[in-house]
C-alpha cells in the first residue's frame, strides 16, 4: 500500500507543480512534508504514530498558499475569487467527454434558462467532487465547460455573470434552509391556554420553562414561584363578566 500511496503521490504532485509553474525546490518541500505527515500510519516504528494537527495545519496553509496566482488560465477568469485553486481538478473533470456531453444537454433544455441550467450542473458536479456544494468550485467549473462553447469571450462573460448570480442564489436558499431546519429542531415548550390562564401566567410559564434549562434549580424554583403568584394576581382582578385584562409582569431578570 505505500509503494501505491507513493506513485500516485509523486504523480499529484507532479502535475499540480507543471500547471502551477512551482519550482523544482517547492514541489519537493511540499512531497516530503506531506509523506512525513502520512508516513507515521504506514511505516512500524516505536515513536508516537498520533499526526500534529498543528504541523497539518501549517502544511494545509502552505499548500494552498501555493495554488494561488494572480491571473486564471482562461480569459473569463476574471470574475473567480479563489484562482486558481481547484485549477488541476477542473480542467480533469471538464475534459471528460461525457461531462460536456451532459453539460451540453442541460443548457440546452428549453424549459429552463441556459445560464440557470449551468449553474445547477455545475453545483450538483462539485458536490459530486468534493461531497458538499462550494460556490467556487462550481463557478470554476462553469467557467472551463462554459469555454467549450461557440462563444465569444464577451458571450461567455454575459453568460458567466447569470450563473454567478444563480448559484449565490442557491447559496442563499441552502443557507436559508439550513436555518431553518435548525429552528425546527428547537424545542420550547408552550402550555395550552386554558380557562384559568392568563397571558402573563402562560408568557411567564413559557419563559420559566425554556429559561431553566440555564439556569439552576434554585433560580428555576424561584421564578416558578413568581409565576404562580401572577397567575393568583391575575385570577383576582377578573371582573364580574368573565373577561380578564391580561397583566404582563416581568418575570425574569
């Protein structure tokens, strides 16, 4: 397994330093601290084999320092914040033939807009490449598979701006979601209004309850009490007809 691990090894790190114009001296630094990082798991030795999160860090952070330039390989590359991070993978993946082929069948449906289209192939491609949507990566890839196109480069930018702003859209309705999704599985606890309840009673109850679970027992005990002798308050001041004028007492703090 390590004789595998280090040809595909060499082979990573020898196609990322031609696209990236790394240096002879870089493209070594970066092979032989990522094999001392992975070394530990494969090779028996009596020293500690636990990785340094710190030391993986500091190689994570160099490593990507070291994928970043200052002009992305394409004239329409303007518009990326990340470049040319995910460069190597996104030239790979849209040079597939059955990629463009299905790219080519997406933008092309006459139900949907062609730069709406392009942004959802190019999100659902990233998450397939990585596990999880990331905005950058699928305008990168938009940008490449958008390049095989009979466009001019004006074209490909008019295009490339609507399916930026498409997929900030998706971002913002995933966002949204997840948002949501987590208020759902908030649990308060809201008491049923009954005929002896009050609004203050209920809104202290409520706030007792939720509350409480911060708070120690005594200080829970405490409001509860006062909670009770709002309730005996309020039921008092009932006139005559039925109707309660809901006093709200601050309960809390």
């Amino acid at each position: 397994r390590w004789c595998a691990l280090s040809l595909a090894t060499d082979r990573f790190f020898r196609e990322r330093a031609r696209f990236y114009s790394w240096s002879n001296e870089e493209e070594t630094e970066l092979r032989t601290a990522w094999y001392s990082l992975m070394a530990p798991a494969f090779i028996p030795a009596d020293v500690n084999r636990r990785l340094d999160i710190s030391v993986m860090g500091r190689w994570r952070e160099r490593y990507e320092e070291a994928h970043k330039v200052d002009q992305g390989p394409l004239r329409t590359c303007g518009n990326c914040s990340t470049k040319c991070q995910y460069g190597v993978d996104a030239v790979t993946l849209t040079n597939d033939p059955k990629v463009i082929f299905d790219f080519n069948s997406s933008i092309n449906r006459k139900d949907t807009a062609a730069s709406e289209s392009a942004a959802w192939f190019a999100r659902l491609l990233a998450e397939r490449l990585i596990g999880q949507s990331n905005l950058d990566l699928a305008y990168c890839l938009s940008v490449h598979l958008i390049d095989k196109q009979q466009l001019s480069t004006d074209g490909q930018l008019v295009l490339l701006e609507k399916v930026r702003a498409s997929l900030v859209s998706f971002a913002e309705v995933e966002s949204t979601e997840i948002a949501e999704e987590k208020l759902d599985k908030i649990s308060l606890p809201v008491r049923t209004l009954s005929g002896n309840d009050t609004a203050g009673a209920s809104i202290s109850y409520v706030a007792t309850e939720y509350t409480g679970k911060l708070m120690n027992k005594e200080e829970t005990d405490k409001c509860k009490d006062i909670s009770a002798e709002n309730t005996s308050e309020e039921q008092s001041q009932t006139n005559s007809t039925g109707w309660k004028e809901p006093q709200i007492k601050r309960t809390l703090g």
